[in-house]
C-alpha cells in the first residue's frame, strides 16, 4: 500500500500573499515500468441511434474489464511530496473525483487511452479503457460511475463516456455543433451547446444544456440571446444542487432549489467554480502592467449572502496556465503565476470557509483538478523525458 504524505496546514496570511513556498520540482530516476491494467476486449458492438443525437449514431465499444487482473500497486515516480505514477509517457486533461483521478495518456507512437486510478484503494493499479477511435479526448469529468469527456472523432466536440464498471463508452450527446465543458456531479451532467449557434454571432446561440441523470433526456436550462458558457455543478449551502455558469461574458449566474442569482463583475470571467454556497471566478484587473503576465485575481462568491470577497491580491498567470478554479466537496482550489519565476506555478487550495490546506509551487503545472480528498495537477517532470505528467497529493 503507497501512504501518500500530507501537508501540514499553512496560515491564511500565508495563503493569500505571495510568500515562497519550496519548490516542488521533478526528482530524477524512477520506474519505468508499465502502470496501467488495459482492459482487453475492444470490440466495437452495434450501432444504435439514441433520442438526443441529430445527425450522427452513438457508437457503443465494450472494452469490457471482465477477467483481467488488477495485479500489484502501480510503480511510482520518485518524488517526496507527490504520488506520480510510473513509465514514461505524456499524460494530459486531469479529473478528480474523490480518491479517483482521471487522465489521458498519450503516447508519441500509438492511440490515447483514457485512465482511471482510484487512489484510495490498496490494492488496485491504474486502468486504461483503450477506446477505439479517440481523436483528441480532453476536458474530463469523473461521476459516481462514469467517464464523461469531449472527444472531436466527429469533426467537432461532442460528449462521450464511459461505463466504468463495465468499460462500454457511447456517444452521449453529438448534435450538431459544438457540444463542450462538461460538468459531472454524480449522476447529473451540464454542458455548454453550440446547436444553435450561427457563423458571425458571437456565440450568442451557445447554451447551457443538462441531463437530470445521464440515462434520462437532455433539457435546455438557458434560452436566450445571451451567449452562456463553462458551466460548473457543485452544491449551495444547504447542499442543494446548483448549476452555475458565465452568462453574457461578465456577469455570473447560479441556479438550484429556490436560489437564481446573478453577479455582475463587470470584467470578463473565464470559468467558474461552486461548492457549498461558494462560487469562484477570476477577473482580469481594470488595469495591467504591459510587463507583467497577465494580472488575474480570484474572487469568492457567497451565494446567499450575496458578498464578494478576494482570494488573491495582484496574482498573476503565465500564458500557460489554466486560470479557472475548481471545487469541489467544500474545496475551492487554483493555479497562479509567479512573477519572479515565470516558469513556476503556485497551487493553493482552500476550504469554503477559507482554512488554508495547501500552498505550493511547481515547476511548468498547466492545470488541476481537486476534490475533498486529493488534489491533482498536470506538470512536465525531467523523469518523464520533460513530458507532461501526473502530480498527486492528498489533502489534509
């Protein structure tokens, strides 16, 4: 069994201002061994025409993990901090759900195959569901049982996902246009729609669509001129579930139970994040710096009591990173730049009633993920022949 180390909690002061933290980059050395347990049968099963798809079928792969052995704990990397696992391959488009994380790997020399690894188990090794036909699978999202990602095998975006307890993967949502930025929360997944978009429209017909239950039909939960984008499920301070997304370029909406709220922050919004009542989102300033990266601070929305306050003062990012937050199970977490080291990249992760849990930098992160247990982020590691790869490490 692999005990991944904590963290010691830090101070809040520490959290929210630019203090050095040490540097958490690549160990050389490490297994190069095979990681993953590859499920076998990659059969492409019959074609079938669900109720939500227009113009193209689902396609149904079972790649069934029935009489394949889990086999031994994945080798690791060698790293003090982190939980990083073997060979060497590129890994991208990271999710977390719980002790589980998701990934991409993409070798230089052979199809991508999605991965999961649920962390928290003993005795289990990482698994790769080889899917036929992937293209370009990125933007994962984990559910109770589910894979969902955006795949372009089609010619555009589409959903996808996979069963995990039995490996078959469908087409879930293939419309025409755009169909992107998942959000999965158990059962119930929302998406950004472009079905109705039109050339030279600004988006405008861009939508935000759900699914109550991923076998249930889609239903639209916006219908109108206001481009509406990057939705994201979390739950309020009840624990009721909430959809919340950007609306419009500027402005913020949340909706679930009796709540339908909107912030206006008057600057553009990339992305949010909500979990327990608490939204995130990050505005560019009113003002930059020519020479600087990109100012960008992260503000906190308390849904119910309608106040905003700042989890950044004058943080920046380098043009590589990923600057949407994510939360998740009460976390709130984020990348930002570090303006003496544009290389690096501090991760700092927070509860919703902002207790500091980790503060952080790497050396080249790109992106994260983060649920209540673990926290996960795409970084290149010299034992990884300078590839991207995956960083994990549990919360405290």
């Amino acid at each position: 069994m692999v005990s991944v180390p904590r963290l010691r909690s830090l101070t809040l002061v520490a959290l929210l201002t630019a203090s050095a933290c040490a540097d958490m980059s690549a160990k050389d050395g490490g297994a190069t061994t095979s990681d993953t347990v590859t499920m076998s049968d990659t059969s492409i099963a019959d074609v079938t025409v669900p109720t939500d798809t227009v113009t193209r079928p689902d396609v149904e792969a079972d790649t069934s993990p029935a009489d394949v052995d889990q086999g031994a704990l994945v080798a690791l990397k060698q790293d003090p901090e982190w939980t990083v696992p073997g060979s060497v391959v590129a890994r991208t488009a990271v999710a977390v759900a719980g002790t589980r994380v998701a990934w991409v790997e993409a070798p230089t020399d052979g199809a991508p195959e999605l991965v999961v690894w649920d962390t928290g188990a003993a005795d289990g090794a990482p698994r790769a569901y080889p899917v036929p036909n992937l293209a370009h699978p990125r933007e994962l999202v984990l559910g109770d049982t589910t894979l969902v990602y955006v795949d372009d095998r089609y010619g555009d975006a589409d959903l996808f996902a996979v069963d995990l307890r039995t490996g078959a993967e469908a087409a879930l949502v293939a419309r025409v246009g755009a169909q992107e930025h998942p959000a999965l929360v158990g059962d119930t997944l929302v998406w950004a729609d472009c079905r109705a978009c039109v050339s030279g429209d600004g988006g405008a017909g861009r939508e935000i669509y759900r699914k109550p239950s991923l076998g249930q039909p889609e239903e639209a939960v916006t219908s109108d001129d206001t481009p509406d984008d990057r939705p994201a499920l979390g739950t309020l301070v009840d624990g009721t579930l909430a959809v919340a997304w950007v609306s419009g370029d500027t402005r913020v909406r949340v909706v679930g139970g009796t709540t339908d709220a909107t912030l206006d922050t008057g600057r553009a919004v990339a992305g949010v994040a909500i979990s327990e009542g608490i939204l995130a989102f990050r505005t560019p300033p009113l003002i930059i710096n020519p020479d600087s990266m990109r100012p960008s601070d992260v503000r906190l929305w308390d849904v119910a009591n309608d106040t905003v306050s700042a989890a950044t003062f004058h943080a920046e990012l380098a043009p590589w990173i990923d600057g949407v937050p994510r939360a998740a199970d009460g976390v709130v977490a984020w990348l930002d730049g570090v303006p003496a080291a544009p290389e690096r990249a501090r991760i700092t992760v927070v509860s919703t009633a902002a207790a500091p849990l980790l503060d952080t930098m790497v050396t080249g992160a790109v992106t994260l993920a983060v649920s209540g247990e673990r926290v996960a982020i795409l970084a290149p590691r010299a034992d990884n022949g300078g590839l991207l790869d995956l960083w994990i490490r549990e919360l405290p």
